[in-house]
C-alpha cells in the first residue's frame, strides 16, 4: 500500500458534484472492478435488484430510475471486489502479523472465501470444512452449563429472513443474549418514542418530505452517511421549505449540494443551498435547544398568538400543563449557556417552527450517543406535539436509522428486552418455551466476557472488537472466550482479536446469487421508514463455498438442536419462501407476506403513530418534561480543572465528539481522505477550534495525545492526533470513530437505553512526545493504541 498523500485543505465546493463523480472511479478501481462492477452498481434498488447494502435511507418505489450515490457505490464495490482473503492470505501470515495490521488493510484484502478455523500451534487460519466448523461450534455451545453464557451478536445488514431464523434458533437454545449494532445506534430512538407514541419507529414518508413546511435535522450528517437524502432536501429547498440543520460542525452536505444527475448543476458548477438555518450549537447542546425553541413557542403562544394545537394537545396527549410549567420557569441564561446558542438564535429557530404548517424532525448520533438521549428525542416529541405535527401529511418524527436492515433486524426480534407478546408468539406456533429472562446489549455482553460470564461469542457480521466501546475492555472479553465466531464477508478487526478457539464463516453478501434447492432466492428488508421489499442478488458470489446466512443459521441450528427442535430448518432454507410464510405466522404485520413483497416496491408496515393511534400504557401521546443536563462528566471535569493550570496545554477540558469520515463505513475503511471536511490522506486528525489550539499553546498541524477525564479518575488515551483547525464551537472536539473507541468507557452510556455516549467524551490534549508523519506510525504504542496507523 503506497504511502497516502496527506494534505488538510478547507473544501469549498458543494457535496455532490464532479468530486463525487471522481470518488466514484476510484472507488472502482480500488476494487479492481472494471466495466463488471458499474452494472452491478446500476442495479441497485432497482425492483428486480438487491437492496443497496449502504444506509437505510429509503428509496423513491424502489422504481427505474438509479439514485446517484457515491457512498452507496462504495459501499456496492467493497462488496463486489474482485479482491480475495484465501486460505494463501492466511497461511502466509500468522494471527499476530494479521493483528498488527491496520483496518484498512484487513478489508482490502478482499472477500473471504473459505471457513477458517484458528489453529494454535501455528497462530494460523486454517481451512475448515463446513459441517466439521458447525459441530465445533454445536460442541461448545452444548457443553455450557447455562446457555446464558453463550452471547449472539448481530449487525444490521442481515436480512429478515436470516434474522428470523436466527433469532428462533437461539431462543430454542435458550438465551435472549442479543447484543446488536443498534444498542449502539438508535437503541434510544426507540426507548425514547415508546413510552411517548407507542412505536420505536419513524412515522414519516417520502411523501411527507414532498410536502413538508419545514425539516430539522439534528445530529446528522446526511452528506457523508445517507446521500440519497440530499436529493429530497434539495427538492424541499427548491419549494421553498425551510431547512434547519443543528451541528457543532459546520457540514458541507448540510450547506450546498450538486446532483450529479442534473445536468445544469454540473456543466454550470452551480449548487442548490440546503440549509435555510444553520445553528451550530455545543455538543450535547440539542435538549437545550429544543427548550429555547419550545419556550419560544409558549411565550408567544402566552402573549395571544395562536400556535399550538390546542385542540390535538387536549383529545391527543397526556402531560402538556407540567411541560409548560416546566418552560415558563426555565431561564434563557441557562438555554443559552448549555445550547452554546444566544437567545436571539433560539427564538429564531423556533420562530421557523412556528412559521410552518407541518414540520418534520430528523435525527442521527449526534442526539443518540450521549449520556442523555432519550431525554433529548422525548424532547423532539415534545416539540412536533405541541403543534400536533404527528399524525399527518408532512409532518413527524423521522430517526434516520445507519444499517440498510437494522430496523427489519429489531422487527424480526433481535432484541434482548424481546416484548412477551412475541415469546408468547413463537411458544405457540412453534412448541417450545422460550427463555423469558432479557438478555445483554452489547455493553452488558462485553462487561460479561471480560468477567468470564460470556463464553462463547458468535457474531451475524458486523465487527465487533472495533465498533464497541472501551477497546481494551472489549479485547480481553473477546480473548477471554472459549470460543469465537464471526459470519462474515470481509476480514477485519474482530477475527484476529479471538477466543481460544475461533472460526471465521464466509458468506454471500446481498449484491450476490444465492442459489438453493429451489432456485435463486431473494431476501427482505426493511428501510428507515417501514417500507419493506424484495432483494435479490445479481453477481455470482466471490467463492464457491459461501453460503448465505440463512443457510449458515439454519445448518447450526440443526447441528447444534439435534431432535430437541421440531422447527424443520433444512426445509426452511430451501425456499426462503418458506420462511416468509414462518414470518407471517409470528407477525400480524406480516400477514400475506409472500404476495404483498412481490409487488414492486414492496410495501409499508403498519405504523399506529402515524395513524394518531397510540399504543401506550395512557393510550395518548405523552408530553415527558426533562431538565437541562448541566452536571454530565464534562461538566464535572470542568469544574474540577477549573482555575488550574495555564496555557499549558493540559489543562483545558474538551468535549470530543466521534464522528464518520466520508471515507468509511462504521469500521470499514474505504480510504483515507474526508473530501467535504478538507482532510486528505490521513485519519488520525482531531478538530478544534483556531483560538482552543492557541489558547492551550499549540500550533495548528501539532501532534498530540488525547487523553480522557472520567470521574473514576481512571485515565484513557488514545494517542498521536494531529490539530487541525477547524469551524467548530469552542471547548469542542470532533476525532474519527473507531480509532477513539478506547477513550470511551462500558460506564458512559445512555440513560435508559445503554447506547455508548461516544459523542461526549471529556478529555484534555498533552503535546505528543514524537512528531512525524501519520505514515511512519511505528512509534505509536499499540498497547495503548490499538489501531496501528499507516498500512
Ligand atoms: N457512507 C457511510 N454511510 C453510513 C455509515 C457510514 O459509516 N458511512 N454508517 C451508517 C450507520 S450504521 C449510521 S448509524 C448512520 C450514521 O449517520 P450519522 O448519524 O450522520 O452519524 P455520524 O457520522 O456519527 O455523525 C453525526 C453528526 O452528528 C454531529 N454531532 C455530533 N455530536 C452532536 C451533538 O451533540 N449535537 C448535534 N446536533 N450534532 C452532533 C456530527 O458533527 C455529525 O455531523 O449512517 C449510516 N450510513
Ligand atoms: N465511537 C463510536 N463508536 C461507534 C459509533 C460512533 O459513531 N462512534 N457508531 C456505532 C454505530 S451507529 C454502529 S451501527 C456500530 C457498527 O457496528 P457493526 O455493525 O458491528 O460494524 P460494521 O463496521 O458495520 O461491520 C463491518 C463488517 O461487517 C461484515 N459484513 C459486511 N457485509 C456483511 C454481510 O452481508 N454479512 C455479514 N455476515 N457480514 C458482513 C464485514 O466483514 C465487515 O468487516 O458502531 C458503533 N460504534
Ligand atoms: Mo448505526
């Protein structure tokens, strides 16, 4: 791998645009992929098509016309590389080379192709057949006394079909141990809305975004991470709705964006504005915002305008007098102090609320991954109810859910805290008693393996080591297990950080055919608004011994349940079917499933908020009133810090948040640059503001060590970040996930959702020992920091 060329250099273009384009061929080229890899990308969410395994971003009908998106292409292209992890790869290098080796440069070895089993004595991979991989497994997870010792992690790309088959075979085994990518996502999404609309769920549409007043996007970074986004918020923009975006950092996708299908926007450079309103607010600063806007909406309200929905708060809701109580007694001063935004800022947002009929509300990590989420989304309830914005056309809230099924995942029970009416279910239809008990999210896993509680951890893909919390806390429970198992289509982090015993299980991924005793199967998902739809795999897969997950879960179940299940698993995978129609016997919803999804385009799952129908325990939907957090570990570090010390460069506490680059998804690297955010061949980077890197008596472009202020006083790091100035609040820092995971610990978490607060992480900035150039990292001390940089 050639050394990158690092550059950090302010980017003053639109996102889209011919830099797209550009990305796009290399992108390709990267893979190795030719004239091949451009059909596949055109099929796409094309009806007769896969499913883009990318975001969850819903698609217009699923209908002819191919959205351009860069990031999709890139995402299609991992996939679809004509690169190959073989049994050559693995025997050419031990477990320890492997583990010295960079995330970038595990998945660019390409598509796995063989099971692999670890073989001690040569601290090698080595090739394993199929039914010899499932009889370990089956052997380890028999041999435990309690099958609560054994945890089953799952990523959101798996399908409806391999999810549901996978949740009922562990629960006939006998555990809810399901820790997944979304405890660390929208798990407070979902914990948020419950109790307040009676459904964990978005309400919204497309068609609400073609006719809304207003959109809000908070804590989103739409550019980068869901593309085809900006293609409605561009046509929004064009009728002249408003859109308010809330950010610490500026976002270019927030800003200005070039379609790069429109003609005229690419011969004329031109660019359509996206944001209307821009409030850059302090991390962590959106509750207090919320309230500013809020309380700006009662006064004026108070003072005789008329703008509530009286007559929906009083036959809708439950709880307005305490929240307006709540409102009238809050001070400006504080809103104004934690939000990071001044009074006239707040009143100005909540005037553009005001102003539009219906309004939707967007969010994303940015309100999810902090230590008060849940209170921050029942605050963006509060808002859309006061002016009885749920319910009707355009208008409602909208989580904009990461993995392309993480929301079909939780759907088919991948859930630790799984509802009774679903166990009560499967008891029913499938004759057996299902363990009652919740299980661990992925927090609860981890703390578990370390301690010797977990012992055998199998993963349905996702990458585990790298995307958790805590680094080191997650590593010693991993290589703590008796055994670990990774589905998977690409080589990375977490199967070189293993247990004992290990096996690494290749699959097909989605782009891909998948061919069982009936013919070609296609799989379903279910996209961040409830639409649900056929995918179906056009490329011929990377290897010959991939098997598809369904059939991965069906073959274990079998081996691993013996006569004890009655569920007729071969028979199930034959005719993926077969399992729909299983689908359709657990879930109402789902209730002539095979014909519904056959129709183009799928169809939409039945969302009783959005019907003002509401499914809690007061049968109304819920105003809920939270006070300002004013007492997080930032604010106690600052306090503690505060008056010591001087411009000397460690004594200054920080909020760093972490963030995606445009460059990667989750803990997949795709390469080294963040185009929109100006920073060129390098990750290791932390952003700050120009007068915080003076004040603590740096330079821009200096290396430092990021170190963390946790009330335990036990101190985390992550270490060599170069400064780069940046637009962004005072106080604040931004740095790119996974590399600062260790920096966060299992104890900071959401409030009643368990999501890892990786958003708001207090820390302090020592100058770096070394300088030097990210590439020549050699000297960065792995024990400490546990990704090796460069390549
Ligand atoms: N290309 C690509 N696409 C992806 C992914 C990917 O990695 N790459 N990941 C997928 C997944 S699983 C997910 S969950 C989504 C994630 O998509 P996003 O939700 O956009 O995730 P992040 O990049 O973590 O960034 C969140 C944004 O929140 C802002 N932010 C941080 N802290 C705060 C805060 O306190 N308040 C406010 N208002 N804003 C804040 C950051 O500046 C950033 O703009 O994308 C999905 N799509
Ligand atoms: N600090 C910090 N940490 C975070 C976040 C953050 O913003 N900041 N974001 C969190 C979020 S939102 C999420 S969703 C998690 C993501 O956590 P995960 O979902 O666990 O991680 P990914 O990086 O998406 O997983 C990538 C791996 O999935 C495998 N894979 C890809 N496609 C397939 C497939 O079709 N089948 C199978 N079986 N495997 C496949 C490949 O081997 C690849 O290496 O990370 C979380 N961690
Ligand atoms: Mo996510």
């Amino acid at each position: 791998m050639a050394a990158h060329e690092q550059k950090i250099e302010f980017y003053n273009g639109p996102a889209g645009g011919w830099g797209a384009l550009r990305s796009v061929t290399r992108a390709l080229l990267a893979q190795d992929i030719p004239v091949k890899g451009a059909k596949t990308l055109l099929s796409a969410n094309q009806p007769d098509g896969f499913d883009c395994p990318g975001c969850a971003w819903p698609d217009r009908n699923h209908a002819s016309t191919f959205e351009f998106c860069e990031n999709g292409v890139k995402a299609v292209a991992a996939e679809a590389t004509a690169r190959r992890a073989g049994p050559a790869l693995f025997a050419q290098h031990t477990v320890t080379e492997l583990a010295a080796r960079s995330d970038f440069w595990l998945e660019d070895q390409g598509r796995l192709t063989h099971p692999m089993v670890y073989d001690a004595a040569s601290d090698r991979y080595r090739p394993i057949e199929w039914d010899a991989a499932f009889a370990l497994i089956a052997r380890h997870l028999n041999a435990l006394p309690d099958p609560d010792q054994a945890i089953f992690y799952t990523s959101g790309r798996a399908s409806n079909e391999a999810a549901f088959l996978y949740q009922l075979f562990v629960r006939e085994y006998g555990t809810n141990n399901f820790p997944d990518c979304s405890n660390m996502c929208h798990e407070p999404s979902g914990s948020g809305m419950r109790p307040q609309f009676g459904v964990g769920k978005g309400t919204v549409t497309l068609d609400d975004f073609e006719r809304t007043d207003a959109i809000f996007i908070f804590g989103q970074n739409p550019g980068t991470n869901h593309p085809r986004m900006l293609g409605e918020l561009r046509a929004a923009h064009k009728r002249g709705a408003r859109i308010v975006s809330f950010n610490p950092l500026r976002e270019r996708g927030l800003e200005r964006f070039a379609d790069p299908q429109d003609k005229r926007e690419m011969v004329t450079m031109g660019a359509t504005p996206i944001s209307t309103h821009y409030f850059q607010l302090r991390i962590g600063g959106d509750l207090a915002a919320v309230k500013g806007m809020m309380k700006q909406l009662l006064e004026r309200q108070d003072a005789g305008e008329s703008l509530l929905d009286a007559a929906f708060i009083a036959e809708h809701t439950t709880g307005f007098e305490a929240l307006a109580a709540d409102l009238r007694a809050e001070s400006w001063d504080v809103l104004e102090q934690e939000s990071g935004l001044d009074r006239a800022q707040l009143r100005a947002a909540g005037d553009v609320y005001a102003a539009a009929d219906s309004a939707i509300v967007c969010w994303g990590m940015g309100i999810t991954q902090h230590a008060h989420s849940v209170a921050t989304i029942q605050m963006l309830g509060n808002l859309l109810l006061m002016r009885g914005n749920v319910g009707r056309p355009g208008a409602g809230p909208c989580p904009v859910r990461g993995h392309s099924n993480v929301q079909g995942d939780r759907t088919m029970g991948i859930w630790e805290k799984p509802p009774a009416a679903l166990l009560d279910r499967l008891a029913e239809v499938y004759g057996f008693e299902p363990p009652r008990e919740n299980g661990m999210d992925t927090v609860e896993a981890i703390a578990a393996m370390r301690d010797g509680q977990g012992k055998v951890f199998f993963a349905l893909g996702g990458n585990f080591a790298a995307a958790t919390p805590d680094t080191y806390e997650t590593w010693k429970g991993l290589r703590r297990c008796d055994l670990t198992v990774h589905v998977a289509t690409k080589l990375n982090r977490s199967h070189v950080v293993h247990g004992r015993e290990a096996l690494i299980l290749p699959c097909l991924g989605r782009t891909e055919i998948d061919i069982q005793a009936t013919g070609p199967q296609g799989v379903t998902v279910e996209d961040s608004m409830s639409m649900v739809h056929i995918s179906t795999g056009i490329n011929p897969p990377a290897s010959p011994q991939l098997l598809s997950e369904p059939a991965i879960v069906a073959r274990l179940a079998e081996a691993t349940l013996g006569h004890r299940s009655r569920t007729p698993w071969r028979w199930l995978v034959e005719d993926y079917a077969r399992i729909r129609d299983h689908i359709e016997a657990v879930f109402d919803d789902f209730k002539d499933f095979n014909r519904r999804v056959a129709v183009p385009g799928g169809f939409r799952l039945r969302n009783t908020a959005s019907e003002r129908v509401w499914a809690t325990a007061s049968k109304k939907a819920g105003f809920f009133t939270h006070a300002v957090p004013r007492d997080t570990p930032s604010h106690r570090a600052r306090a503690r810090f505060a008056g010591k010390g001087g411009a000397k460069g460690d004594t200054r506490v920080f909020t760093l948040l972490t963030t995606r680059s445009h460059d990667q998804y989750n803990t997949t690297i795709y390469g080294h640059d963040d185009r929109y955010r100006g920073v060129f061949g390098q990750r290791r980077v932390v952003f700050i503001h120009a007068d915080d890197i003076r004040d603590i008596g740096l330079k821009n472009g200096d290396w430092v060590d990021i170190r963390t202020v946790w009330d335990d006083g036990q101190e985390r790091r992550a270490d060599r970040f170069k400064l780069v100035a940046y637009d962004i609040p005072r106080g604040n820092l931004a740095a790119y996930y996974p590399e600062t995971n260790p920096l966060v610990p299992l104890s900071s978490v959401a409030l009643n959702a368990g999501t890892p607060a990786s958003k708001s992480i207090p820390v302090i900035l020592v100058p770096h020992a070394v300088a030097g150039k990210e590439s020549e990292g050699a000297e960065v001390d792995t024990t400490r920091t546990p990704y090796a940089v460069g390549a």
